[in-house]
C-alpha cells in the first residue's frame, strides 16, 4: 500500500485531501506547513506528496526546490486554487503536476493513480 504526504496549512483542504486518499485505499500521513513536511520526509519513504501551493512563510514552491536539493525523485501534485502560467511553468520545471482547487474527489484519485504508477 502506498504512502502519502499531504501538505496543506488549510485544516479543512486537508483533512479532505485525506480522507479522499484513504478511502481510495492509500496511507495518509499530514504536514501543515513546509517545515513540518520536512521534518516528516527524515524519517519517512513516501510514495507521493500532495502539496498546497501557497502556505504561510514557505511556498509549496519553497518545498520543491528543497526536494531537488535532496535529489528526491518522489512524485508531487501542486494543488492550487491561485495557479497561474508562471506558477505552473515553476511547477513543471520542479517535476511537480498541477491540480487546480477546486477538484473532484476522482480528479485527486486519477492523479495520484497516475504519478504513483509511474515512479
């Protein structure tokens, strides 16, 4: 069974993002900001992360800079109901996909399915 990591300073996205995982059979593990993702990445081999673009102090940009310093290659979904062309080329070029807010649960559900599958 695959693990994820959802990253969302909104309580309510998140726990949504959650539970939508888990129904759909994935372990869930949450960080509420870029620096407590990180700290969940030490001691933790996730399958995906989920990840809000904007956040308070550091951006889910900020955290994917992070990961190509770490050179990890786990898969990332930028959520995002702000995204623009710039954020979505800045997205790309960090290998992350793009799911803009508001998405359906089987929007969540397929996009997951299709980066976890392609590790």
């Amino acid at each position: 069974m695959s693990w994820i990591l959802v990253v969302d300073d909104d309580s309510i996205c998140r726990d949504s993002m959650r539970k939508i995982l888990e129904r759909g059979g994935y372990n869930v593990e949450v960080a509420t900001d870029v620096d407590s993702a990180l700290d969940a990445l030490k001691g933790n081999n996730f399958d995906l992360m989920v990840c809000d673009f904007r956040m308070p102090g550091k951006s889910g940009l900020d955290l994917l800079s992070e990961l190509q310093v770490r050179n990890s290659r786990m898969p990332v979904v930028m959520v995002s109901a702000f995204a623009d062309s710039e954020t979505e080329k800045k997205s790309v070029k960090l290998g992350a996909r793009l799911l803009r807010k508001p998405f359906r649960r089987q929007e969540l559900l397929d996009e997951t399915s299709r980066c976890i599958h392609h590790i």
